[in-house]
C-alpha cells in the first residue's frame, strides 16, 4: 500500500503576502559571475503550529530534499525526521507567505535523500531502497523503482524518451533508467544506457549525492568526501572534475551552476566549463536566522533553480537566531521586546527554505 496522502483543506485560503525581508548578497562574486541576489526566506517549520493535525515542535527535521514544479508554483521538501524517525515529502505552495497554509499535501512515512521533478510535474523521490513515483499532487504512487542506495535524482528527455538518473552514494555508480509512459501515468522503468547495463562507475568517486542534467545533455554530479564536481556527456564520456570542498548538491541556471557546500554552508558559483567564478554566502543576520544552526548542525544542502530569476535552497538543521522568531503567525507566543515585534518569544523556528532572487541592474 503506497504510503497515505493528506491535504489540507484550507490550503485555497487567501492569505496577505508577508512584506519581502529583502537583503542583499554578501559575496565574493566579481561582476561577472552574477547579479546580487535579494534573500529571504520561503518557508519554514514554525514550532508553535501543526499541519494536518501534526504537531512541529519536534517534528518535521532535516530538510534534504528539494525539487520544484515544472511551472514554478510549488515546493517539494523531503525531511529525514518525522512520523516516529520515517521521514515526509511535503508539496508547498510557493505564492502563499501563511507557512501552515502552503503547505497542500503531505505523504508521511517516506524517507527523501533526493527529490526530482519531470516535464509533466511528476515527482521522483529517492527512498531507503527504491525511487518512489507520484503524481505531481503527491495523491497517488504511480511507480516503484528498486535502486539500492541511490541518494539522489534527476529526470531528462533525451530523443523523446524520459530518462531518469540516479547517484549511488556507496558505490559511486550512477544509474540511468528509461522510464515507459502511459499518457500521464507510469508503465515501468529499465536500465538502459552505458553500454547496455544502464550503470556508469564514475572513476575515483567516493561519496556521490547531488545530480542534475543541463539543457545541452551533461549530468553533473558532486562527491561530498570526494571533494569534487564531476561533469560528464550522457554516455558517460568526456568525464571532467573540478575541486569543490564539501559539495552536496548542483544546480544549473543557464551557463552558471551553483553547488551547495554543506557544512561550509556557503554556494560555489561554476561556468559551464568547470572555472570557478566564485562563492555566494547566506547574509544570515539580516535573515534573523543562526548560522550554525541547531546544535552548530546546520548546513546547506539541496537546491533548485528557477532560471534567470534565482533560486530555492534548503537549510537543513537551521533555526531562527537567538532562541525566538520573527516569522510565522502571530499568537499567544508573540510578542514586543524593545519595540520589535517577535512572533515566537519562547522558542526558534526551524529547517528555513531559502529563496534568492536576481537583481538585475538596469544599464545607465
């Protein structure tokens, strides 16, 4: 039985936008790297509330996962502590600011290393396992994949043909299935590809996480203890690397690819070429939010993009500063302390999913 999927009927309330905490990129960017970013953050785990019926003040921890809609309208955030240490998959609805409100579904009971989206919104989801399948409203498990220890995924269309890549954290393989459609539903998934056995031994990778696949048909891949990128055609050639330390995850954004440096807790900006342009760090202060996060754990891990705007990034084991919050709802736990107002006086808030947004600078 697919794991029971939840919906939160209050979730086409309108809701008033929460005023932007807009703050500028502190980065060591030259002016060719990229525009300055606005940050603020999208969601988070607001310990005073519940989500269908489900209590957050212990639970949900350890936002690993991460993907977006193919339109750009939704959240999909997977977290290793929840429903008794199973882990969730939430759905979020990125134009409402009500943190409790946007989030739309919940599937309980799943444990996401990696999260990936196809062109047709389906949602692909990196389990203990298997790589579980759903429907982009997470209602109903179209498909199950067994895949080992795959920890992360990515989806392509490569001549027509839906092409699904896994990275293999322990045996630094990376495995590339070609997934048999059915108009919207799913009729199975075989390995096919790298000479015929669909499996691709990446040499000398140690620790492989974050994959993703760029408009021209490369797949990027980093290596966490390897300390490394790896970039390589989608037949396994012209396999080229360059030095990242601590890479979780990879993004691509036109001819710039971003990488999470986890608990550097800072991003590397590439080029398409492997050259490094840089490094983008999080302005936490102005975000109200901890750098070390709870108990000095927190760390950046997976991103998505949304290209030429900006991009989304889930700070895993982060928290709010100084044992409050400034966001969520205003409740019986708000209040004023020296004219500023706290939502939560009593406790922080946690696991903040990031957003930064390009400023473009018109030309004088």
């Amino acid at each position: 039985m697919p794991p029971l999927r939840l919906k939160n009927p209050l979730s086409t309330a309108p809701r008033p936008a929460l005023a932007l905490l807009a703050s500028l990129l502190l980065s060591a960017l030259p002016a060719s790297a990229g525009d300055a970013y606005k940050w603020t953050v999208q969601y988070l785990v607001d310990n005073s509330r519940t989500v269908f019926g489900h209590p957050q003040k212990i639970s949900p921890r350890h936002n690993r996962g991460l993907a977006i809609s193919p339109d750009g309208k939704y959240l999909y955030a997977g977290y290793h502590h929840s429903f008794n240490n199973a882990g969730e998959v939430r759905r979020i609805q990125i134009d409402v600011a009500d943190f409790e409100r946007a989030t739309v579904a919940v599937v309980p009971g799943i444990l996401a290393k990696g999260i990936a989206t196809d062109d047709k919104g389906r949602v692909y989801i990196s389990d203990i396992s298997a790589i579980q399948v759903y429907d982009a409203a997470l209602e109903t498990r179209l498909l199950r994949i067994p895949a080992g220890t795959v920890d992360h995924v990515a989806t392509a269309r490569e001549n027509g043909a839906l092409v699904l890549y896994g990275s293999d954290r322990d045996d630094g393989t990376i495995s590339r299935w070609v997934v048999k459609e059915n108009g919207d539903g799913l009729g199975g998934a075989a390995l096919e590809g790298f000479g015929g056995t669909g499996v691709f031994k990446v040499p000398g990778a140690v620790d492989l996480r974050g994959i993703k696949v760029d408009a021209k048909g490369n797949i990027w891949i980093v290596d966490l203890k390897g300390n490394k990128v790896f970039k390589m055609k989608a037949d396994g050639s012209d396999l080229k690397s360059v030095e990242v330390k601590g890479p979780m995850d990879v993004a691509i954004d036109g001819q710039r690819i971003l990488v999470t440096r986890w608990f550097e807790r800072a991003i590397t900006v590439l080029d398409d070429e492997l050259n490094v342009q840089g490094s983008l760090s999080v302005p936490w202060e102005e975000l109200e939010l901890s750098p070390v996060g709870n108990n000095h754990d927190g760390r950046l891990s997976c991103i998505v993009t949304v290209p030429g705007k900006g991009f989304f990034v889930a700070n895993e084991a982060g928290q709010t500063s100084n044992q409050k919050s400034t966001y969520g709802r205003i409740d019986n736990h708000s209040d004023l302390i020296d004219g500023k107002l706290f939502r939560d006086v009593f406790q922080d808030d946690n696991e903040p999913i990031l957003r930064a947004t390009e400023v473009t600078t018109a030309p004088q």
